[in-house]
C-alpha cells in the first residue's frame, strides 16, 4: 500500500522551486497558483532568499502551491490522477493538510490556495499580537518530555512521534523550557513566527470558518488521515472543518503515522519541499520503503514506487 505524505511549514529553502519549472505546463500552473493565492510563488520560489520565503504569509501558500504542482507533475490529469495512481492514503503535516485535500480533490487547487493564503496571512498577524515561538524537544521519555512542557505552561503542538515533540508558547515560557530541558533531551527553536497550533493561533480560526462556508468540497478520492486524530476521513466537509481547527489544534503526526502502519502501508512518498517527513518515517515507520521528492529527476524513482506499492 502506498502513502502520500505533504511538508509543513519549515520545508521550504531557497530556490527549491527552481527545477519544477522545466517541467512542462507547471510555469502556467503556479502562474495561476499563484493568482489564487495572491502571492508570487515563482518568484518566492526561485529568488527569494530565506528571511523572506521564512514570513509565514509567504511560506504556507509556496508549500501548498509547491505540492500541487507536483502532484500535477507525478500524476498528470484525468480520474486516474484524482485517484494518485491508487494510493491507500494521503496525509499532510499542518499546512500540508491543505496540499493533502487538495490532491485528494476535497478542495479545488484555487480554492485550497485561497484558503492556504488566508491561513497564512492571519496565523502571521496572530503572531505579531504576542511575541511567541516554537521549539522542538528531541530526545528524553515521552512522559518526562510532556511533564516538562507543561510545567513551562507550554502546549506540545507538534507531536511527532520519533523522539520529537514541538512545544509552543511565549517566548518567555520557551525560555523556561530551554533553562531546564527535560532528562537527555535537547531542546532546539524553531524558525518560527509564533505559537502555531496552540490558542495563541485563535483569532486565525474565525476567518478561516468564515471563509470555509464559502468554499465547495467534495469527498476525498484517497482517504485523508487527519492531523487532529489519525482518522481516515473521507467526507469533504469534515476534512474541510478540521483544515479549520487545525490551526489552533496539536498536530498529532505520531497518530498519523501510527494510522499509516495500521492501515499496512508499506511504501511512503513525500512531496516537495520534502525530506522532514521521510526523516520521521525512517524512525517511525520501521521498514516502508521512503522517497523524498525533492526535484523533477525523482519522478521516476516516484514513478517505479507507485507501481510497486499502489
């Protein structure tokens, strides 16, 4: 059985977008993408340099645009694109949730980067209100590390299973943490603008349910495991609403992977910009065969994978 799986935020680097657009009709695409989200993605994916592609209105639209260009890329078009070549699962980490409906046709390509360059612009303006962040706690008992974080008054917003649990919260609160890391973990921030997934990401969710009234879904052609839970959601409008309480919610990536295995994956492709889902698959899910799809010359690689897995 084959898995999708799609990057959040923290993926992206400078000029990753570059070779994709030798590729045949995605220049137009992303030029389209691009409109939708009102954001100039084959400029921030070419060009511009890291503090820039970093700002969290920039980064989340590029990452989505990015995945849907190459799942156009690996796919092509007709029903047996809308199908990912038979793919058992499709998940997304966070804002790759968004790639994740959309390559699974729940939302349509311009509607999935409307929505994204909302996401990304209110999650921005949430964070200027309070200075927060993140930082990512790798290492120590599971048990040990959650006791800690909440002593700090943190949140865990990512747990993502293979010793890494992301903490967020005041920049204060992270300091707390940093001070008096838990036993034989390390404690690494993240180049964040703020406390994604926690309730300092509130006032983003309210603009996003306004705008998700607005937006047709369908049902999933693959099933989507979702970030809240490691449910297998298939019905449109559920995954649609969870897009939306995602934002202030924990990623719970340790459950979709658990869900993965359960449901007897056995071979995991990652969409650019890839290779930080690939890194917790080779700890997390012990013999799947993975491939990071970082530029047009793995489509092949990808290709062979499918048609071995699906």
């Amino acid at each position: 059985m084959l898995a999708i799986v799609c990057p959040g935020q923290g993926s992206q680097t400078p000029g990753f977008l570059a070779p994709w657009l030798e590729v045949p009709g995605l220049r137009d695409l992303l030029g389209a993408l691009s409109e939708a989200a009102s954001t100039d993605l084959i400029t921030h994916g070419t060009t511009s340099d890291e503090d820039t592609i970093k700002d969290t209105a920039v980064a989340q639209p590029l990452i989505v645009g990015a995945g849907i260009a190459a799942t156009m890329a690996l796919f092509g078009q007709g029903e047996d694109a809308g199908r990912l070549g038979g793919a058992g699962a499709i998940s997304g980490h966070s804002v790759g949730e968004i790639t994740a409906a959309a390559a699974a046709g729940v939302l349509s390509a311009q509607d999935a980067m409307t929505f994204v360059a909302l996401r990304g612009r209110g999650m921005a303006q949430a964070s200027a209100a309070t200075p927060t962040g993140m930082s990512a706690v790798l290492g120590g008992d599971p048990v040990e590390v959650l006791a800690a974080i909440a002593a700090a008054g943190l949140t865990p917003a990512n747990n993502n299973g293979a010793g890494q649990i992301v903490a967020a919260g005041t920049l204060d609160q992270i300091q707390v943490l940093v001070d008096a890391p838990p036993t034989k973990a390390r404690v690494i921030p993240l180049k964040v603008a703020g406390a994604f997934h926690t309730e300092h990401m509130a006032p983003a969710v309210a603009d996003l349910a306004a705008a998700a009234t607005r937006l047709a879904t369908h049902r999933a052609n693959v099933p989507v495991v979702s970030n809240r839970d490691g449910a297998v959601v298939d019905d449109g409008a559920e995954v649609l609403s969870r897009l939306v309480s995602q934002v202030s919610n924990p990623v719970r990536w340790d459950l979709c992977m658990e869900r993965l295995a359960e449901l007897g994956v056995t071979g995991l492709i990652e969409l650019p910009p890839s290779g930080t889902l690939v890194g917790l698959a080779k700890r997390g899910l012990k013999g799947v065969q993975t491939l990071a799809v970082k530029t047009p010359d793995d489509l092949e690689a990808a290709r062979t994978m499918i048609e071995e897995h699906a």
